[in-house]
C-alpha cells in the first residue's frame, strides 16, 4: 500500500475519470457563487439551455461590489446595482440560494462558507476568485476557478484537472508575543518568492500548525495563492471537527460522527513523500510589514528598505527598482519611517472576529493619529454582529475607526472604498500591487495589530512597542 498525503487522498477520493493526458474528471462538491465571476458562466447556460446539475451544491453572494455603509439604501444605478441585480435575476432563474445583502449570513464569500458549514474537511470546493485557497484550511481541495470553468461546474458538477506535485511546509516553534499569523505567510512568501509554490499543491504542518486557531489557519491557506500555489491545506483535527461541529450546513448526529472519523483520516500518512519541504521556526519571527509591490516585497517592519543595487539576479534588481519608484520608497529608509494616510482592516484574509478583536486590543484606549482615515470592515455579517455584542466596534469607533457593514471593501477597490492616488494604506488585505487598492493608491500588507499599530502611530511601527496586551 503506497503511503498518501492529505493532497493525495482527498483527490482520489473525488475521481470520476483519469485520462491518459495525465488529467483527471473530478466531482466538485461545493461552488460558492459571486457577482463579478458568475455572470458570463450564468450566460453560457441559457445559451445551450443548460440546467443545473445540482442545484444545493451551490450558494451565491454578492461581496466585491458591494458597499459598506448605507446598507440599507437599495442599489439603483451604476455597476455594482447591475451586477447585485444580474446574480439575483441568474440564482432565482437557476434555483441557486442567494444570500441577499442584508441578511445575517451575508458577508464575503470565503468568510461564510465556512461560518454556515458549507465548507467541509475532504471536500473540494470552487470559486470564481482565486482566494479560494482559503476552504483549504478545513482539509478541502479548494480553488479558483474561471467563468468557463464555473460553467462546467453549473452544468455538470465536475472540473476537468491535472494534479499538483505537493509541498509541506513544516511549522517549527510558538509565535512570540506581537507576532500574528500574518507574519507567517508574509515571511515564508518573501523567503520562496511569489512563484515558489507554482505547481505544488501546500500542506502546512509542524508543531505550530496544532496551537492555530481555525481563523488562523484559514489566514494562512487563504494567501498560499499569493506565493504562486492555487492550493493550501492544513489536514483536519479536532480544532477542526469542534469548529465544524453545530454549523447550519454542517452533518448532524449520526452523519457527523461517520464524517468526522472519516476527517481523522485524512491526515498525510507518516511516511508520505512530499515532492518539496520547506522549514520555519516561527519563534525567530517579527512582525512583517511590505514595502514593494507583491508579498514577497516584505521584511520585518524594524528593518531599512532594501537596496536594489544589491541585488545581484538583474531580474528582481529591475522589479524592486520598480516597485520601489511606485511606492515612492528610497532605499536605507527605516520602515518605521514611513508615513501613511490611511488603514484597512478587513477582508478575506483578515475579516475574522479573531482579527477584529487583535486589532481591538491594539486600539483600545487609544485614538488614531489626525492625519489618518481608518475603516474596519469585518468578513460577515454575523461577525459583525458577534464584535458588537462583545463592544468591539465601540473601540474601534472610539479610537476613531468608521466601522462598517460586510463586503470586500478597500481590498480589491471595486466599490466605494479606495484609495486616491499617492495615497498610502496600512492593509490587512493580501495583494499589495500597483492600483490593487485604488489607482496610483501604494499598499503596506501587514497583521491586524500592525495595522492597528500604523492607525495610532500614523506611520509604520512595531506593535510591541505599544505595549499592547496582545
């Protein structure tokens, strides 16, 4: 009997076909649905008048375009009222469960596929954005996918696919008091680069993978796509099943005891081969912050700007000396030292209630520097409401934050929300190129507390050094 990894056993179990171009059919379980990718695969059904072949596989929400305040105002014109308007009109031809905007359970997609249960360990789960990676925390196969593809799924339940070699990435260590899970993936995509996980299929693993929260975990599959890897997993545990367990979509009784012994299997075999492994001790790290235009632009915030000219591969020379023209940053400069105008805390990466209440922590008692605007836009509804049971959003309002309603908000700029140009933005989102938040708009990623940190400093700063109890 060959010996498997999480990656190879949850493929094999969704197998329809093998072809002898090496690719396989597999059936997707779940498609999660949104207004900005849908609408050309909704147009190719009623092109050939195709139904659905499952019609409950499916659930659709509309999070990119959406605004964050006055939610309550109906949308009537412009392009974000056409596309909510264009998803509704395709989930109520087709039978889709559309999540409306001011529904409890709204929020961006790969926030609540979990929250309701949608999201289960071993599945394999699609979506018409590339974060997807993010369902890859609960042990699941997941991935963006295209408008053709989202098609292909609508109208057949399955995906045409070439497997993945597989990495692990072993998880070393406690994080130290300060340091997030942000920091993490930050460093770990500036130490293999943007392209390091292309072809590979991620596993995380390791001692410091058991003390991560699920939210945390979700942080850290969710940005496996920014170091090139369309795939991030961690193999399901009992942080896992208890998170799971009592979820809306979730098994119940007898079906979540099968499938939860069914999930403890799944776990890489001990003496599974992994094409390529990587090793991190993450009681070394500080907190990271970026300072060019991709993640892997990133170094610990107490240190200086680097130099391009000591880039000896010409290649990366050229593209930091780029990046470095657009985020208007000289080589030698302390990060610390860099001014900003405005903070983000928000998105699929960085949306969660765990990161509403670091950021919190941060802030309270605190208020934000005058010459900063700051916007919290928590991941979901219900995390909204769950913040302001607990008076998170009082702190964040005291300190002098807007806080919002659901949505994308500032980390993709397809709303309301956006920088101007020149603008510059401490960012819990995961994409920091050029007009990624807004044209001419330059992005510093970094954690929760980091960007709460830069909000109150009004600059770039080591959280630790606010001596906040974190």
């Amino acid at each position: 009997m060959t010996a498997d990894t999480l990656y190879d056993k949850v493929w094999q179990n969704h197998v329809v076909k093998d072809y002898d171009d090496g690719t396989s059919l597999l059936y997707i379980d779940r498609h999660l649905v949104q207004e900005v990718s849908s609408p050309q695969a909704f147009a190719g059904l009623s092109e050939m008048n195709r139904p659905l072949a499952r019609p409950t596989a499916h659930i659709a929400v509309a999070d990119h375009a959406v605004p964050t305040k006055n939610r309550h105002r109906p949308l009537v014109d412009g392009l974000a009222a056409q596309q909510v308007a264009r998803l509704i009109e395709n989930c109520d031809r087709f039978g889709i469960n559309y999540i409306g905007m001011n529904d409890d359970r709204h929020g961006i997609v790969h926030v609540i596929g979990p929250e309701l249960g949608f999201t289960l360990p071993g599945a394999t789960l699609v979506c018409g954005d590339s974060h997807t990676s993010t369902h890859g925390a609960f042990g699941a196969i997941a991935f963006g996918i295209g408008a053709s593809e989202c098609e292909c799924v609508f109208a057949t339940q399955t995906l045409r696919q070439k497997k993945q070699k597989t990495m692990r990435v072993i998880l070393n260590g406690e994080l130290p008091p300060g340091v997030a899970v942000k920091d993490i993936i930050l460093a770990l995509i500036a130490r293999i680069g943007t392209n390091g996980g292309v072809g590979f299929a991620i596993e995380y693993a390791g001692p410091a993978i058991a003390k991560l929260s699920m939210e945390a975990r979700m942080t850290l599959c969710n940005m496996s796509i920014e170091a090139g890897s369309r795939v991030g997993m961690v193999a399901p545990d009992e942080v896992t099943i208890a998170y799971v367990k009592g979820r809306k979509l979730a098994p119940v009784d007898a079906q979540r005891e099968a499938a939860s012994n069914h999930w403890r299997g799944l776990a890489s075999d001990p003496d599974a081969v992994f094409d390529r492994q990587v090793e991190l001790d993450v009681s070394l790290l500080s907190p990271h912050v970026s300072w060019g235009t991709n993640p892997g632009e990133t170094s610990p915030v107490l240190d200086r700007v680097p130099d391009p000219a000591a880039e000896t591969d010409q290649a990366r020379r050229v593209k930091m000396e780029r990046s470095l023209a657009y985020m208007d940053l000289k080589p030698g400069t302390p990060l610390e030292e860099i001014t900003i105008d405005r903070v983000f805390i928000g998105s699929c990466t960085n949306g969660r209630l765990e990161d509403m209440r670091l950021a919190a922590s941060v802030l309270k008692g605190r208020k934000i520097a005058a010459t900063v605007t700051a916007i919290a836009v928590p991941g979901s509804a219900a995390v909204r409401l769950q913040a302001e049971a607990e008076g998170l959003d009082r702190i964040f309002k005291d300190a002098g934050f807007e806080w919002r309603d659901a949505g994308c908000s500032m980390c993709v700029a397809m709303n309301d929300d956006r920088l101007n140009p020149g603008e510059r933005c401490a960012s819990t989102s995961n994409r920091n190129f050029e007009g990624r938040q807004g044209q001419g708009g330059r992005t510093h990623l970094m954690s929760p507390a980091m960007a709460a940190a830069a909000a109150v400093a009004g600059h770039l700063v080591d959280v630790r050094k606010l001596g906040a109890e974190l």
